[in-house]
C-alpha cells in the first residue's frame, strides 16, 4: 500500500482548460471516488496521475486498452509483462507456464470468467472485455489502483462484485465513477470534480446521495 500528493496538475486540449491548476493528496489505505459529471476532468485526472505515479499502480482505462487478438489469458498476463525478463515473455506467448495460466485462471473465476481464459478479446461483450482489464490491473498487483468506470458495462450483481474485489485487492484506489451509490457503499472518500477543479472533498460517510448529485 502506499499514498502519494501531487500539486499543481493541470491540462489543456485545444488551447483549452480542462484540468487545474489542482492538488491532491490521497494518504495510505483510502478508497478515492472521483465523481461528477461526464466532460468535469475525471478521466484526465485519473491519466495525470497515472502519468506521474507509473510503475506504482494498476490502471484500468476507460478505454481498456485489449489487444484483441489475442486471447483473455495473455491480455491479463500483459499487467506483469514489464516484471519479466523477455525470453519469459516470449515463451508465455507460444506456451504459457503452467503456474500463471492456473493463477490466471483462478482469478477469472472471480469474475465468473473462468470458461474465457483462451477466447480471443475480441469475440467477448463490452461487460466481459471490462472484467478482463480489470484481472489484468488485478493480476499487476501494484500498490495504487487508478480505474476509469470500471464498472460501466457490468450489471448490478456484477459491479458490486467487481467494486467488492478491487477494495479487497488494493489497499490504496482512485476509481471515477458515475453511479453515486457504488461511490459511496465501497469509497470512504468522496473527490468531486467540476469544471477540471475540486468541488468536493469529504469522507463518504458524511455525505449522501443528494450532496453529490449537485455536481451533476
């Protein structure tokens, strides 16, 4: 586990603003939820901080990021690709060691995706290609997850029991989200962003629905 402060980021497309000049300071052990409306600077938040912490975490992009040709076990493989030497690459490419294709496995049986492990990313649905980037920010095992509505595509059942295994997985989270109740049921702290700024910072348990939806 580990926390990190950054100061002063900011970012511009087109000549234009859309984050900043902003500070954040996320301590050891919180649960971050970025919310606020869609076009506010999560998604860019989320990539600035990626930018500056790198190596240190587990990044679920909203875009996900699949290499579709290949099958479900080495796009998860793919989150400890820089951790090994490249002949160990290579040879999991052609015939994976037994050890990481049985691990593999039994992380996809958290995500009730056991049966996928070698179908080709692009033959799966939207929720199912979401649960396999977030086995392959699992399967990294760094010390910050930063994820970018990972569970958007994922039905009710399935997006608790997503959100229930990255708190369980990661000690320290900056996740955006838009659903409101997830926000608050697995964060215990709120960050609302507005116009590329900080609207809202408080402990989840001192807020409820409606103090978010303001943002919205």
């Amino acid at each position: 586990m580990a926390g990190f402060e950054l100061r002063d980021l900011s970012a511009s497309f087109a000549g234009k603003r859309v984050i900043g000049p902003l500070s954040l300071t996320v301590w050891e052990g919180e649960k971050v939820a970025l919310v606020g409306k869609s076009g506010a600077g999560k998604s860019t938040l989320v990539n600035l901080i990626h930018q500056q912490l790198d190596q240190q975490t587990s990044l679920v992009p909203q875009e996900l990021g699949l290499v579709n040709a290949l099958p479900v076990f080495h796009n998860v493989f793919m989150g400890q690709l820089d951790q090994h030497p490249a002949w160990y690459a290579t040879l999991t490419l052609i015939r994976p060691f037994a050890r990481d294709r049985e691990a593999i496995r039994s992380l996809l049986a958290d995500l009730d995706m056991a049966e996928k492990l070698w179908t080709p990313s692009m033959s799966l649905s939207g929720g199912q290609r979401q649960r396999v980037a977030i086995a392959r920010a699992i399967w990294r095992n760094a010390s910050i997850l930063l994820a970018d509505e990972p569970v958007s595509a994922l039905d009710g059942p399935m997006a608790h029991r997503v959100m229930q295994l990255l708190v369980a997985k990661f000690g320290t989270s900056v996740i955006a989200l838009h659903d409101v109740e997830l926000a608050l049921r697995y964060c215990n702290r709120i960050v609302g962003i507005q116009d590329g700024h900080v609207a809202l910072d408080e402990p989840s348990e001192r807020l409820q629905a409606s103090d978010i939806m303001t943002l919205y």
